[in-house]
C-alpha cells in the first residue's frame, strides 16, 4: 500500500490525515451547489493533497438483511463503499479493512462504485421469495457522496423503487439529493418515500473539521426546505453526539423545524475498531487541551470503554451523560413539536418487477 507521508497539519479538505493499518493487516502500513466556495474545486486543493479514486464493483447481491433491535429499517442498499465526505466520526470506516484498504485516508479517497446495483436489485426484487420491508437506501455511507453527480448510482436505485412502488428512505447530508426530487416527490405524495438530512451542528468552521467535503450547515438547512416544499417527508438527524464538541443540539433543532423538517433522531458517537485511534488522533489535532476530557465523557456513557456494541446501548450510551443528552434532546423535541406524528410509508402498493432479460412469449 502506498504510504501519504505528509505531517498531519498538512492535510487540506481531508477528514483523515494518515492511512490508518485496518485490523486485518499483517503488518503496519457536474458542480453541486454545497454551500461551499472552495469545497469542489481541484484548484484550490493543493497539489499534494491526495486525489480520490473510483473503482467499480460487480455486486452478487446488494439487498442486506437487519435484524438489529435498535434500527428501524430492515433492508439496506448501498451504493458505495467508502465516502469522499470524510467524516472523521463515521461509524462505516472500519469496513474498509475487509477490503484490505485504511479506514483512513483510504476510506475517503479509495471508493467502491457498484456499478450493476440496479441489475442486481432488480433480480432480487424479482425473487418470488422476496418480501418488502422497510429499505433504507446508503445506511453505510451517503449515497449522494459527490461521484454520484457522475455515476448516478443511488438515482438509478431511486427509478427502479418507483417501477416497483418499494416503500424507501434515506438518510444523507448532501444538497445533491434535490437532483433526484423529481422521483423522490412524487413517490413521497403516494406513502413511499421520506428521508433524513443529517445537520451535526450549525458551526461551519467544526463542520469543515467534522465533515470536511459534506455540505455546509446552511446548505443542509435549504434542502430541508426544497424536500419540504416539495412534499417530502424530511427529518433530521442531529448524529452523532460528541461531549463537549458539537454542543448546539437545540439549535440545530430549532433551524431544522423552521426549515420544515417534522421528525429528528439522534445517536451518540461510536467508535469501534479503527475508528478509536483515528479519531484520538483527530481530537490531538484540533482540540488537545479538551481531548482527554472528551474521550472520558465518551467511556463514561460506554462502561469505560471506547465503545461498546451492546444492541441496548450502542446507539445512545447508557450513564448519567447519556442521560442528560436524551433529556436535552426529549425536551426540545417536545416543546419545539418534533416526532408527534409518525410518518408510515405504504409496504403493500409494491409491484414485482420482471427480472432482467425476461420477456413475454406473446
């Protein structure tokens, strides 16, 4: 694997500095309107600065099963594998490792394109043996992460949802998805379609450290506005919750609701795997004198230890800070009126597809 030498502080528009080894390794080694000036241009990149990388991939299948207790959906199809957002937090790193590549810069610079998703989907939707349930398009990592503006992965996914009136939801925290709101909003009008923008906080400089190639909070915010004003059924997620780094819940809160988001969810951050030291390394960056105080509010909601993958707490930790987080966030919601009216999407309208190459006699 190739190595990226340059000292930490070096790094521009990168969530990760470094390709952290992953666990497996037996040794150490079209614009879009983001609300950001500089964020999609090679330009202001400097030349050093290393250069993401699309692969392309030929599913065998693509629908995955759940049966977490603490997830809300039951099926998942994502795109992509890996995310050029770069989200130091993001939960889906250490999944790189399967594939013998970091869950650090590689993550955010090395993506996995399934190229034939729609075939596939197509094939197992197909299935005289599938049942639809609940399906949540990029539950991994987002599917309108910025190669989509060219691959157009998650809108032919989109298309194939509506043939077959598959009930779907998705979470992002792009401004890419209003290119898709001519399928998503009528298919939103009929039960089948309702999505989630993820808007962390409304702080630009920690958001561009967070999520160095996301958009912008404000921008988050207007698409909140588009999918509203378009009939979409749009909440937000205010995830993760970092101690004392992302302080502005109710605020976030509060612009969201006036946007015209109607439900919002939050969970607390996990670190598991890689993902520990990456971010370590990350808060020895950005915020060493408050690091250790950090890293100890987040053991205290995780039994002392950097994560725990317990189904009862794993996505909102357990302990007097965790506590004091689902106050904050039960309380805003209440008296700003999130949550009071849960949105149902219509499972019974799906339509079995024909499968590819399949034709009538007659």
């Amino acid at each position: 694997m190739d190595d990226f030498s340059l000292p930490i502080q070096a790094i521009k528009g990168r969530g990760a500095a470094t390709r952290l080894p992953h666990r497996f390794a037996a040794d150490s080694r079209q614009a879009c309107d983001d609300g950001w000036d500089t964020l999609q241009s090679a330009a202001a990149e400097a030349p050093s600065t290393p250069r993401t990388a699309v692969t392309f991939e030929d599913a065998r299948s693509v629908i995955v099963a759940n049966d977490s207790p603490d997830i809300y959906f039951e099926y998942s199809v994502n795109p992509y594998r890996g995310c050029e957002h770069g989200c130091v937090y993001c939960y889906a790193r250490p999944t790189h490792g399967y594939l013998g590549l970091s869950p650090g810069l590689d993550f955010e610079t090395r993506i996995i394109a399934k190229r034939n998703i729609a075939e596939v989907l197509r094939r197992e939707l197909s299935s005289k043996s599938y049942v639809p349930r609940l399906l949540n398009i990029g539950s991994a990592t987002d599917c309108y992460q910025p190669v989509e503006r060219e691959l157009r992965l998650t809108r032919s996914v989109i298309e194939l949802m509506g043939e077959t009136r598959h009930a779907f939801s998705m979470v992002t925290k792009s401004s890419a998805i209003e290119h898709d709101l001519d399928l998503i909003a009528p298919m939103a009008a009929q039960g089948l379609a309702a999505v989630y923008v993820t808007v962390t906080t409304l702080d630009s400089e920690l958001s561009r450290k967070l999520e160095p190639r996301a958009a912008a909070p404000a921008r988050r915010l207007r698409t909140i506005r588009a999918l509203a004003a378009q009939g979409v059924p749009v909440g937000v997620s205010v995830a993760p919750q970092i101690p004392f780094v992302n302080e502005d819940m109710e605020q976030v809160l509060q612009a969201a609701w006036e946007a015209g988001a109607r439900s919002a969810f939050y969970t607390v951050l996990r670190l598991p795997w890689e993902l520990s030291p990456l971010f370590r390394q990350w808060l020895d960056l950005h915020y060493p004198q408050r690091a250790a105080r950090i890293m100890a509010r987040i053991a205290e909601m995780r039994g002392g230890k950097d994560y725990d993958s317990d189904f009862a707490s794993r996505m909102k930790g357990f302990g007097v800070w965790a506590e004091l987080l689902h106050q904050r966030f039960s309380k805003t919601c209440a008296r700003i009126g999130f949550n009071r009216e849960r949105v149902e999407l219509d499972l019974g309208a799906f339509r079995r597809p024909q499968a590819v190459g399949q034709g009538l006699l007659f």
